[in-house]
C-alpha cells in the first residue's frame, strides 16, 4: 500500500500544510491518525458485538510509546516507511515521542501487555482506568541522586484517544461532585480483527467554569470546584509496593471503578437483557486491590437499579475476579474506616454489610473485612470474588501456604495460578528485529502468534552459523544501545564488553545493593590481583526510585557513586564500567533487552511474585543470574537449571536463616566482603555530606532488622556465580545458554497467560 496520498490529505486536514513543512510533532500526529482511520471499522465491529466481556480494571496501564507497536501490528510499517521516504522523512524520527507512562513499573506493564495479546488472541478485554494528566514522573541525576520532574505525555498530542463526552458520568463523592469523561483508546492485536478498547477517565469539574461569576468574585466556588476535580486524575502515584493511605488516592480509585461500572451498567440497559443476568455479558478482573472499591460500589449501584442485596452479592460473586500482585505487609491496602465514613458513607455501609455475613457465617477471628477499624481491601476481594489468582506457581503457593492460608483452607477452589507473561511483538518483534527476520528465515512466521512454535529453534542451537548469526545481531543491538547510552548518559560503553543489565524498579528487596557490592568487590579484586582474567564487563543499572523512598534513592546515589570511582580509574575502567541510566521506561528497556548479555534477577527468594523483565531478557536470548524467586523458577525450569545461573537461598533457606540471623558475624568471618560493605562508612565514597551512605551501613548491620533482605547472607554464593558467568562469556557454551534460553521461553509470552485466564477464570467466546 501506497500512503503518499494519504499523508498528504490528512496533513492538510489537521494543519493545513504540506508534508516537507511539518515538524516531527505534527507527522507524529498524522501518521497516528492514519493509523485510527485504518483501524475504525474493525474498532467500531468489536465494539458493537453482543457477546460476553470483561473489564480489566487497573489503576495503572503502562502502554508505552504506541506509534510504532500500532503499525506493526496493523501490518503498517514497511509501507508507512517508504511512503514518507518519499518525503525524505525517516520513520525513525518518532523515537523523540514520549512513551505514556501511565504506571509504575510490573503491573502496569503486564495490564499493558494482557491487553494487546487478548486483541491478538480475539478475547473482548477491555481495560479500564484513569487518564493521568501527568505519568510517572522523569527522572535525571543531580550529583548522583535521584530527582524526579514531571511527565507532560499530553505535549505530544494523544492521537490515538477519542474524548467521548456522550458518555460521560457523574461521581460523587460526600463532599463534592465531579465529572468523569473517557478517552478511547483502540488496543490494537498483531494482525487482527478483533479491536479492543482502553478506557481512560479524566475528571472534570461537574458545573461548567463559570467565568462571569468567577470574574465577579460570585462564584468563586465554582472555580475551586473545578480545581479539585480536576486534581483527582492530575497524577499517577509514583510508589510502588507501599501504601499510602492518602485521600487522593481512595478518590482516584472510587472515581475510576465508579465511572467504569455506571458506563457498563448504562451499555447493559439498551440490550434489554435482565439486570440479573449481567454476569453472563459482563465480569471484571480486579489487577490488585487498587480497584477492588468496585464490589462495594457495584453492590450499591445493582440496588439502586431496584435489586435486593442478596441478588447483588450474587452478581458480584460471578462477576468479580482477583488478581494479587505482591505480598509485602507495607502494599496491602487497608483504608482507614472513618476516611470511608468520611468520603463515600454509601459504600462503607456495602461493606459493612459483607462484614456482617462474615460475623454471621464465620469464624470473625480469622475471617474479617474491617478490622481495627480498617478496612482490609485484599480480604474484601477474595471474599466476593469467584477466582483468586497469583501471577506465578511460586507466589501462589506462598499466597495458599502463607499469606492467604485461613482464605485457602476455606475457599481453595477459588485460588488459581496465572503466571504472568509479556507480548512478544513488542519484546521480540518490535525491539529486535535482526533477530526476528533470523528466527523467521529458519521457521516461519507462525511464532509470532503462536509462540510455542519458537521451540522449533531448539534444533539449531548447536548449529554454527545460526550461532554466529546470533552474535552477530546481538553485537549490532550492542552498538545501538551503546551509542544511545553515549548520547543520553554520556558514557561509552565499548561494546565488545559483557552487558550485565539490572533493570527494575528500585526496592530493597529486589537487591540493586547486592549488584553494587558485587562490583565494588570486583574492583578491589582487580586492583589487588586477586581476580585475574576478568572478561571486561559493562553493569547498567536503570530504575527509578519512589520519591519519598529514602532508602531505594540512598542505593540510587551510592551506585552512581561507584561509577564515578570504576569509570574515573584509569586502569580498572579498561575492564569495568558502570553505568545508571537515567529516566528508564519502556522505550530504554526495548533498546536494553536485545542488548543485554546478563540478566540480573536477584530478589531475596519469596519476594518477587513474578518479575516480568526476566521474561523480557529470556526471550531475546540472555542468560539470567537470578535466585528461585517468582517467574525465574518457572524459567530455570523451562530452559533447564545448566543454561542460567541461579544461586542464593531458596524460600524454605531464607526462612531459616532468618531465624537467627547475624550479618555483623557474617562480616566478621568474612574480611573482602568486610572491606566492600565499609566502603559505606570509611570515605572511599563521598556522599555529599547528606549521610544516606551510613543510612544504608545501618540498615544492613543495626535496627530491629538488620539486613531485612539478606544481601550479605546470599552474598558469597552470587560472587561465585557471577564470576563463573563472566568466565562462560564469550565462549560457544554461553551462546548456546542464551539460545536455548530464547527458544524456550514459549510460555512466557502473554498470550497463554490470557488463554489461561480465560480457560481458568472468564470463560468467554
Ligand atoms: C498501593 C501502592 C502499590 C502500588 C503498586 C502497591 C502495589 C503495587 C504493585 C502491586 C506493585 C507491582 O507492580 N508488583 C509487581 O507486579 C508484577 C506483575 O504481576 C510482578 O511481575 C512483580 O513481581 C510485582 O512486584
């Protein structure tokens, strides 16, 4: 397909211009446009079909740029290429848009990545959500720390919205009333014709501003109105894993799951089906407790549409299902009662009454919804929903086994294991293209939908030239991530070095500190001779800190700081490197994952429920380091333990030693890793004065809890490991690890997490 023409028409169209005067912006936006146009009518048939549905409900959709993932799903690339080389313009020049980076980090990704492979696999998920005016706060680096500015996604346009002011609702909260209006975003699969839809609200004022008053001082009410409304959707939270308990927040989860269920319950009554039959049209999948306001608030709305409570609770039984995305104490939601009391009575009285069941039905010792005058909203979700589910077979038997148990022993049909995956269009196709067109040259095409089909490629593993074909593409993302890295960080990065990655959020448990010991450790045994032969090694790190999170940007300073000290030695720096990238997102992590030799999975086993970066590496052929935690267990097991380096305490060990644990003996009995962790407190590393280097020195050694996540207990035995896989690299033995690794990663891909969701759980067409 020729689009000359069509590009020509709509630029004049949207600004009246001619292609060679546009600037990057404005092909941006007509490009995208071209794109919706193609896309309408299949849209428009997906919407309009009168089947069952489900609604994922998420406060977080991290989708990323969309650009370049729409055309090659749409089949669109090649073509749009050559149409604007026409015009000399180089589809490239999009890489300057911002990603929409409506979410933190795992979970917004993995509703991301769920509803793209529903759209390919032809399952009518729709998402719903909120529309952030600003997403995930931009990070960079003043003198090493962490400093986060806001993330104007809107200043590129949002082409690939429809604002929807026929549908909008009202919510209403006790003290003030606001307006929410959904944007419309097509989800758009790979070669399809299903078109599912995201469903973002943003919050306005109820009243229209009313500048006369406002002007005469009159109303001036209806000016502050119109702030606060517009302040529920403002921003997305930037913390991950810990709950704050802020006012805001309840607002914007009300506000969403409110706006999502009126709008579904609305559609609902121009089919003329009977209210109680609902459930058979349309359920929910509840992506953690962020949205989980939406049992009570549909009890609510059922009743005012003239049903009993008993026939509601039955439609919320069948409708409701739940997914648990982590089981730290300090991420499991618990609203104060009086703060519900306070914002929204109606729905406090709706849980009150599920809590009035238990009181009558259970043992209320065990089983509660409010206690303590809190409202505990992972008990709420499990008990009214039909399904439970953890997001990998590890974490589900510790949910089972520990963190839900008595909730097991009383309901253990409802408990499921979806173990979690990512689309390999955008983790495979769109990041790696080289690798793509190889994988295709050996076994078709028929994996990019059907990704069991990779393992096909476990027969050229030994194969010579496949081999070479592999280092050579992998030497080529090498350059291209090094190249960005020289220009947006400005270090270079020679890429004949092994690329050791660990990118994720910052968090203690995910052990970014025990990476940087190793390195400073690493360091001195170059400098003193005791580590020869070392196979010079980049670490990139990238992540961003939740900005209040003390500890996590107190590791973030201390890593930029051994990387001035590694870069900055004139002998050392010929074999290390150390390198933070700053503002990691989506769009990095795509250049990163084709790019990376090591994958760092390294949490203290129990802790991660899933991880989905390790899935991302697996898939484009990189060897993990990682510990038996979360989807790493899974993954061991698929590519077979020999192809990863898997080290540290299993579960059952991490119990154990922490029975009685004493890091200060460690370091007694252990004088290299003695000298690695005082670097914190004896001036090798200059913090500034700001004190967060003793701050992490005590966390590890003094408190109630020292070394809460066994960095030094685990540290032994990742050296080890480590320094075995610096020695593997480079030989045919470790690129065989990464291929036997990439060929089967199969079940990894998102696709079968959603067929399993919806052969376990939502059981639709
Ligand atoms: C209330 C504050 C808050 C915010 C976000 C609490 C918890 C969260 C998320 C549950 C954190 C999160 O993203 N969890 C990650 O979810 C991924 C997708 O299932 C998993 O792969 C990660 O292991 C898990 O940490």
């Amino acid at each position: 397909m020729d689009y000359t023409k069509e590009i020509e028409e709509l630029m004049r169209l949207e600004y009246q211009i001619d292609v060679k005067e546009a600037n990057v912006k404005q092909l941006y936006n007509v490009i995208s446009k071209l794109i919706m146009l193609k896309v309408s009518n299949d849209w428009h048939n997906t919407r309009c079909a009168d089947i069952k549905k489900c609604g994922y409900l998420s406060a977080e959709f991290l989708i990323g740029r969309l650009v370049y993932a729409n055309l090659l799903n749409m089949k669109m690339t090649e073509d749009v290429k050559n149409s604007l080389a026409n015009f000399h313009i180089d589809l490239n020049e999009f890489e300057e848009v911002e990603d929409a980076a409506l979410g933190n980090g795992g979970l917004g990704r993995l509703a991301a990545c769920f509803l793209e492979s529903a759209a390919t696999k032809g399952i009518p998920l729709d998402g719903y959500g909120i529309r952030y005016r600003f997403g995930l706060f931009k990070q960079n680096f003043i003198n090493g720390f962490q400093n986060e500015e806001a993330d104007d996604w809107l200043k590129w346009g949002d082409p690939f919205s429809i604002r929807r002011d026929e549908d909008a609702r009202i919510v209403e909260f006790s003290d003030m009333k606001v307006k929410a209006i959904p944007y419309d975003m097509p989800v758009i699969g790979y070669d399809s014709k299903v078109v599912n839809t995201l469903r973002l609200w943003q919050s306005e004022a109820y009243e229209d501003f009313d500048f006369k008053a406002f002007d005469n001082m009159q109303g001036s009410e209806n000016a502050i109105n119109e702030y606060n409304a517009k302040e529920i959707t403002a921003v997305l939270y930037p913390n991950d894993n810990t709950y704050l308990g802020k006012v805001l927040r309840l607002r914007q989860e009300y506000f969403m799951v409110s706006a999502s269920l009126q709008d579904v319950l609305a559609k609902y009554k121009t089919k003329k089906h009977s209210l109680k039959d609902i459930a058979k049209y349309q359920i929910f999948q509840l992506n953690d407790t962020h949205p989980t306001l939406a049992i009570p608030e549909y009890l609510r709305l059922l009743q005012k549409e003239g049903l009993s409570f008993n026939e509601a609770l039955e439609i919320c039984h069948q409708s409701f299902n739940f997914t648990n995305h982590t089981i730290m104490g300090e991420a499991l939601e618990k609203w104060p009662v009086e703060m519900l009391e306070k914002y929204l009575p109606d729905v406090l009285t709706e849980i009150i009454k599920l809590q009035d069941i238990i009181d009558n039905t259970l043992d209320n010792t065990k089983y509660y919804i409010i206690k303590d005058n809190l409202v505990h909203m992972a008990n709420l979700a499990i008990f009214v929903a039909a399904k439970v589910n953890g997001v990998a077979e590890i974490h589900t038997n510790i949910l089972k086994a520990d963190t839900f148990k008595d909730w097991y022993n009383l309901y253990p049909d409802k408990f499921e294991n979806v173990t979690n995956g990512i689309t390999p269009r955008r983790w495979l196709v769109l990041n790696n293209p080289n690798l793509t067109k190889e994988i295709c040259s050996l076994i078709g095409d028929k994996w990019i939908c059907n990704l069991d089909e990779l393992s096909k490629v476990k027969s050229y593993v030994t194969d010579k030239r496949f081999l070479e074909k592999f280092k050579i593409i992998k030497q080529k993302n090498k350059k291209i991530l090094s190249d960005y890295i020289y220009k947006h960080d400005n270090i270079l990065i020679p890429t004949d070095f092994m690329f050791d990655v660990q990118v994720k959020r910052l968090h203690e448990y995910k052990r970014q500190l025990l990476n940087a010991f190793s390195i400073l450790y690493i360091y001195y045994g170059i400098k003193d001779g005791s580590i020869k032969n070392f196979k010079p090694t980049a670490f990139i790190f990238g992540a961003k800190s939740a900005p209040g999170y003390y500890m996590a940007k107190a590791i973030i300073k201390y890593i930029n700081t051994i990387a001035d000290l590694v870069n900055n030695d004139p002998e050392v720096s010929k074999i290390l490197k150390v390198v933070f990238v700053a503002n990691y997102n989506v769009s990095y992590a795509e250049k990163i994952v084709c790019a990376a030799d090591l994958s760092e999975q390294i949490s203290m086993a129990g802790m991660e429920a899933s991880g989905t970066s390790n899935m991302k590496f697996m898939l484009n052929g990189t060897p993990t380091i990682g510990t038996l935690d979360g989807a790493n267990v899974e993954i061991a097991e698929e590519a077979g333990f020999n192809y990863n380096y898997i080290f540290g305490l299993n579960v059952r060990e991490v119990a154990k030693v922490k029975e009685n644990y004493n890091p200060y003996e460690l370091l007694e009995n252990n004088p290299k890793l003695k000298r690695v962790v005082e670097s914190l407190i004896d001036g090798t590393l200059n913090d500034l004065g700001s004190g967060v280097f003793k701050a992490i020195y005590d966390s590890l050694l003094n408190g109630n809890n020292p070394d809460n996540y066994l960095v030094l207990a685990d540290f032994d035995s990742y050296i080890k490991t480590k320094l075995i896989a610096n020695q593997d690299y480079g030989r045919d033995i470790f690129y065989e690890k990464c291929l036997i690794n990439m060929a089967s990663a199969a079940k990894f891909s998102s696709d079968r997490s959603i067929l399993d969701y919806n052969k376990l759980i939502w059981h639709l067409k």
